[in-house]
C-alpha cells in the first residue's frame, strides 16, 4: 500500500534549509516583519495628522504658535514609531506576539505628556531657525542639524526610560556631543532619507517611515545599553 504525504508537508520538506528553517517558515518571517514595518508607518502618518494639516495654514506670528504646537504633538507620534522598533529589534526575530496597532497607541499614549514636555522648546528653536534659514541666513543650518540630533536622541532615551524630562535632556545633549559617531549616523540617516522623499515625496513618508525608524533605533542601541549599565545603576542607587 502507498502511504500519502500531505502537501504541506511535501512543499515544507521540498525548501528545507539547512539551518532546520523551511522555506514556508522563511516566507512567513518576511511578511511578518513586512506587517509590522507597514502598520507602524501607517500607524504614523495617522497620528501625524495635526503636524501636516497645518502645513496648509499659512505662517505668521498669529499662527507662529499654531505651528509649535502642531510639530510639538508630531514628538509622541515619532517616539512611538522608534519604541516599536525597539521592541522589534529586542524580540530579535521572535515577533510573533507582537501587535502593532495596539502597542503604538499604547506607547504613543504612555509618552505623549513627557515627549510634548520636551518637543514644545525643540519645536520653538526649530521654527526660529528654520525660519532664518528660509530668510537666506544659511549659517543657522548647522544648528538646526544639531538640534535635530539631540531631539531624536533624547526623544529615544525618553520612550525607553522612565527619567525625569530635565535629565532626559541633558542626556540627549550629552551623547549628542560624547557619540559623534553616531551623531554622524544620524545626520547621514536624515540626509538620505532628505533625498528620497524629496525624490520619491509622499510615497517615502506612507510606506517607508518605518524603516527610517528602525535605522535611527538601531543606531542609538549603544547609548541605550550604556544608559542601563551606568546611569540607570547609580539612579537606583541613589534611590535605595
């Protein structure tokens, strides 16, 4: 008598790999991280919404302020899409728990107060700067690249560790300055990702926002570590 296999069973053990990982299971990690990558961009441009509506509204010093505060709320939006990388990146393959949707409006939600906290100031300067830019006044570009270091710093520091907001920035501005290596990363992440969108536009911001995120989480991994082996052991030292 012939004994039958299954089909599924055949399509598996036709792509088995050597690495015990079938070929069905490689297909199912791929579109794996395809969703999540996908819904966390999506999931960013939705909760961006405020930031670019109010592109349309014309700039003046009435609405100077509008600006702020719409770019101010476009901060937790931006810390929820670098801690879902992070979870990503520390799970190290292992997504399948991983719900998305649900975890960036937690995330958003959790840090919305302290990120707005630390953006509000950020987004004062950088609307200044920018301002003087556009007006012709280039030398205050360099500035205006710095800053945007140090918010993307700090704001990665603070999705990750419950600290106060003054120290938060003042770690921000201090790894900014001490990890040059990775200031420089960030500067080339953004710089490319200048190019694209200017050559790609809104396509650039809908479908691949993410991976700019999981670049710039990736990136900062070492100022984490270091912040969990230094400064997070003498501030629970202290507190004990």
């Amino acid at each position: 008598m012939h004994s039958t296999v299954p089909v599924n069973d055949l399509f598996v053990g036709v792509f088995k790999m050597k690495d015990g990982n079938s070929f069905a299971d490689i297909v199912a990690y791929v579109f794996r991280y395809i969703f999540l990558f996908s819904a966390i961009s999506m999931c960013f441009v939705l909760f961006s919404t405020p930031a670019v509506l109010v592109l349309f509204v014309p700039l003046s010093i009435i609405t100077f302020f509008l600006y702020i505060f719409a770019f101010a709320t476009l901060g937790p939006s931006f810390g929820a899409g670098l801690a879902c990388m992070i979870s990503i990146i520390g799970k190290k393959g292992n997504t399948e728990h991983l719900e998305p949707f649900s975890q960036y409006f937690e995330l958003y939600k959790k840090n919305f107060v302290s990120t707005v906290k630390i953006w509000l100031p950020f987004c004062t300067i950088m609307t200044a700067l920018i301002s003087l830019v556009a007006l012709g006044q280039i030398q205050w570009l360099l500035l205006a690249v710095f800053c945007t270091v140090i918010i993307t710093t700090t704001t990665i520091i603070n999705v990750r560790f419950n600290f106060k907001v003054v120290d938060i920035i003042k770690l921000g501005f201090y790894f900014t300055i001490k990890k040059w290596s990775i200031t420089l990363a960030y500067i080339a992440i953004f710089a490319v990702s200048s190019v694209l969108f200017l050559s790609v536009g809104w396509l650039l911001t809908v479908l691949f926002n993410s991976i700019v995120f999981y670049a710039i989480a990736r990136v900062s991994m070492p100022i984490l570590s270091e912040i969990e082996e230094n400064f997070l052991e003498k501030s629970q030292e202290e507190g004990d």
